[in-house]
C-alpha cells in the first residue's frame, strides 16, 4: 500500500471520529460525561504540544506545566480584572501564547544547550521559580487559595464549551501534523535520532530545538487557557510537576513521536482517573485507587513498550513486510 493511500484511509478515520464526537452531545444527554470529553481534548492539546518536543525532537522538559500556567492565569486575570467577554477571552489567550512564546524562546536558548538530563534538571528548576513567584505575588495570584472568576455568558453552557474545545483541538491537531512533516519537522526528527551528524550536515540544531521548544510552549499556554475556563478557577496547582507528568505519561503511553499517541493517551488516563476514582466511593479497596492508577501505567507499559498507537503501527508494518516479501523465482527449466 503506498503512503498516499494510507494518509486517505488515515483522513477517512479521522473524519468518521470528528463525526462521532461532533454528533455525541446530541446523541448522550450525560452532562458528566460531556465534561470528562472536554478535558480528555484539554490534557489531548497539552500532550500533543510535550510531543513535540519528546516525540520528534528528544527533548525530556519537566518544566512544560509552567507555559499551562501562564496560559491559565493570563486567562483568569484578565477575564476577573477587564470584564467575562468573547473579545477579551480571545485576547486572554493570544497574550498566554505571546508570554509562553518569550519565555519559552528564553528557556531554551539558556538551556538547549545542554545535554537532556542537564535541561531537563533546569527546566524543572525554572518551573519551580515560576511557581513560587506565583505562590507569593498573591495580589495577583492569590497565592495557593487561588481564585474564581466569571466565563463569558456562552459557556455557561457546557456543550457550546465542548465544542469550542474540541475545534481548538482540531486546528492544533492538523497545524502540529503539517508542522511535524514539514522540512522543518524533519530536521527535528533528525536531530531525535543523531543530533551530531546533523550538526555536520549543516544545520545549527540549537536554531530548531529552540523552535520546537516555543510551538510547544505557545499550544501548551493554549490549553492552560482552556482549562481554566473549564473549571472557572485557577491556583498554583496548575504549574507544579503533576501536570508535566500526566502530560509525559499521556505522550510515553499512548505513543512518542505521533501526534495520535498522546490523544490517545489522555483518553486513557482521564478515564482511568474518573472511574477509578469513583469507584472509590462505592468500594473501599478503591480507596487507594493511586495504586491502581500505577498498575495501569505498568501494564501499559509493558505490553505496549512504543506506547500503543506506536505499538499498533509496528504491528501494521511487520504485516506489511511479510506481504511483501517477493516469492521465490521457479528456476529455469534446463533445454
């Protein structure tokens, strides 16, 4: 099958779950359930964005929760200190993603440099910075107690949000997919596989480290945004380590270096979370569901070593080789 073939079949697929999604809150009137969907296509945009810097450049960040939390507080501030409206929500999300792009630019020219353990130390180091800071600017943050704050008037209702979540997923999803097999996608994936030969190809692979680094901040600022719009509340918890590490076990899980994997991933684990956690409430041996969350995370991981997209896709083409293999010419009949 050749790859033109294949993109069609992949596009038929993705239109007919674009379809589903689309038709679902017509179909199920469960409010819970239509929430659980919005946040899976939250911590999807989040985990998508860790991708790209993982997945197709090798970069390990454990910083990657503060450029969520800019986005979230940029969101929060400025719909409690302007006014709840469509324009300024916009503008909310434009001023995250321009502060997330800076800083990002910054991070990584100060730390790409390094080797992956050493920048992954710093980022976690700088993340911690920022979230002391917010901890104690508390005239504006409001410190660990965090604050409310209003949503504009149309997403008091849950499926108008839905649906605004999932058309920002949508774009992020073919803008990073156009991105990744771009020329430019494919020197980072260079870079993944042999960054010195790179280099003496002529590259300068800091110039597009530093790239993947602030497409990754900017979509990740996307959906911190988003998130706090969906709770109508926002803390610091929004820029510790839980939520670079739920976006890294979203990307290894479903599968690096696939833009599919780490949706995939946060369908896993949000729904992992929801009902192991409710039945906690139901079942006392659930009480400890964390345990459990961790059985799931290691049987994922074994059975699934290349994340299950990539597991999947590797199965896919062992068969396709085998097919493949040309039979074995009669030999000539002797005159």
């Amino acid at each position: 099958m050749n790859q033109p073939a294949l993109l069609s079949k992949q596009n038929i697929i993705f239109a007919i779950l674009l379809v589903v999604l689309v038709a679902f809150p017509f179909v199920a009137d469960s409010r819970t359930l239509t929430i659980l969907l919005t946040q899976i296509f939250i911590f999807g945009i989040l985990a998508m964005s860790y991708d790209i810097l993982l997945g197709y450049t090798g970069i390990v960040s454990f910083g990657h929760a503060m450029f969520f939390g800019i986005g979230a507080y940029s969101t929060a501030i400025m719909l409690k200190e302007i006014q709840p409206t469509i324009p300024v929500f916009i503008g909310s999300i434009v001023v995250g993603m321009v502060l997330a792009g800076i800083l990002s630019f910054f991070v990584g020219l100060l730390t790409l440099r390094l080797k992956s353990h050493f920048f992954a130390m710093l980022t976690l180091a700088i993340s911690g910075l920022l979230l002391v800071v917010a901890e104690k600017w508390r005239s504006v943050t409001k410190g660990n107690d965090g604050f409310t704050f209003r949503a504009p008037d149309v997403f008091k209702d849950r499926i108008v949000f839905y649906f605004c979540v999932l058309a920002c997923l949508v774009i992020v999803f073919l803008i990073l997919r156009r991105f990744v097999n771009s020329p430019l996608g494919r020197v980072l994936i260079a870079i993944r596989e042999n960054e010195q030969r790179t280099r003496s190809l002529g590259f300068k692979t800091l110039h597009y480290k530093v790239i993947s680094s602030i497409v990754a901040g900017v979509i990740a600022s996307l959906a911190g945004s988003l998130y706090a719009i969906s709770l109508r509340f926002v803390n610091t918890s929004m820029m510790t380590m839980d939520i670079t590490l739920d976006a890294l076990l979203m990307t290894i899980i479903g599968g690096v270096g696939t833009l599919v994997g780490p949706l995939v991933g946060s369908v896993v684990i949000e729904f992992a979370q929801h009902y192991l956690s409710g039945l906690a409430r139901d079942y006392p041996i659930f009480e400890r569901w964390i345990i459990f969350f961790g059985i799931i995370y290691i049987l994922a991981v074994v059975f699934f070593p290349k994340g299950i997209v990539g597991s999947i896709l590797t199965k896919i083409s062992k068969w396709k080789q085998r097919d493949q293999v040309p039979l074995p010419e009669s030999k000539e009949r002797s005159k």
